[in-house]
C-alpha cells in the first residue's frame, strides 16, 4: 500500500510494501518484499555539500533495503547504504552514506549513524546514542542509551584522512548507558563495559571494564556471556 503523499522515484520495490504519509524514496533506491516505512522518512537521499565539508560521497551509490524491515517515523537514509533483512529502525534514525546493516538489527529511537559503518547481524543499538564514521560493530552487540563513540584525536583539523578511525566492538560485546568510545580502540569479544566508562585503550576478550579511564574489573561470569 503506498499512501496518497508519498513520493516514489524508482521501480525496484518488492511485493507487500507500504509507504506512509509525506516519505519520500529516492531513484537507485531496492526495497524487498515485505518492507514497511513510516510516516516523513526519506530514502536514498543524496548527501549536501558546501565548502564546510571535508569529504564527497558517491551519490549514485544505490540503497539496499531487506524484506521484513520495518523503518518508522522521520527516518533518513542517505546513498550507499544496505539494510539486511528483519531489520527495524525507529523514530528519527539517521544514517550516512557507505553502511552496512546485517540481519535482525534493531537501531532504535534518535540514533545516529555516520559513514563507513559496519554493524552485524542481531545487534541492537538503543537510544540517542551515535556511532560516528569507520566504525565496526560485530554480532549479537548490545549498545545501551546513550553512548557516544569518536574517531578523530586531531578533532578535524587534518580532514577525514586515513588516521581518523572508529571504534571495533567485537561479537556479543555489551557497553553501558552513557559509555564513551574513544577514537581506534577496540574492545575484544564477550566483554562488557559498564555505564558511563571512557574507554580509550583496547579491553581484551571476556571481562569487565569500568571507569575513567575504563580498566579491566574482573572477568565476565560464565552466567552474563553472551
């Protein structure tokens, strides 16, 4: 069902799509079967540009959106983007140019996604937190409210070459309400960081981190592994 005030500029849409009220879905745009999308979202947007910005994106780059995905209210994807299968966005989720988005992923309310992003299959990302560019999350990942991650120590001064890097968060990794993720550490498989950590060196596989900075608490108890 496409409703009366939507606005669809391609023809690669699958079988049972519903399109609310006032979105609008750009060409280069492949939506699978059984997708549903919400009220004001735009996809397939292309990125602007101005003289402020550091970096130029493809802007044929096609979006890729998987069957039963379910994308809510205020939604904007830009160019570049694939959304596996099973996947559900919330309210006001906003995703930048060259990201990957496994299976079964649930991005949820006022999360922001910035470029060169790797999440995999099963993670959930809750509220207002922001993954900021050439990030990559694993699988099975549980990041809480919140949490802010950063990718630049030289806070743009050098324009995103090839030093500004993200955090790597590993399989089935928990991080905590209000944790902030510093620029190119990486935090090992099975760990778990506590709320309202800095983490700014590496945290091996399996334990617990905490603090400011964060550092290894103990190991992860057989009965919270992921």
């Amino acid at each position: 069902m496409i409703y009366e005030t939507a606005r669809l500029y391609t023809k690669n849409l699958g079988e049972n799509l519903v399109v609310k009220d006032y979105s609008i879905i750009y060409e280069n745009t492949f939506i699978m079967d059984d997708v549903t999308i919400g009220e004001h979202c735009v996809i397939g947007r292309q990125t602007t540009t101005t003289a402020a910005v550091v970096r130029a994106y493809n802007e044929k780059e096609k979006v890729f959106i998987g069957s039963n995905t379910a994308i809510c209210c205020n939604v904007t994807i830009y160019t570049g983007v694939t959304i596996g299968e099973e996947v559900l966005l919330g309210d006001n989720v906003s995703i930048m140019p060259e990201v990957k988005i496994g299976n079964k992923v649930l991005i949820s309310r006022n999360v922001t996604i910035n470029s060169e992003v790797e999440i995999g299959d099963s993670t959930r990302i809750m509220d207002n937190s922001h993954v900021t560019g050439r990030v990559k999350i694993g699988k099975n990942v549980f990041i809480s409210v919140g949490v802010i991650m950063a990718n630049d120590n030289s806070f743009g001064k050098f324009g995103f070459n090839d030093d500004v890097k993200g955090p790597t968060i590993e399989d089935n990794v928990a991080i905590g309400v209000g944790a902030i993720l510093l620029p190119s550490i990486k935090i090992g498989k099975g760990s778990i960081i506590a709320a309202g950590s800095v983490v700014k060196d590496n945290i091996p596989e399996n334990v617990i981190a905490a603090g400011n900075p964060a550092s290894v608490v103990t190991r992860v108890p057989k009965h919270l592994r992921r």
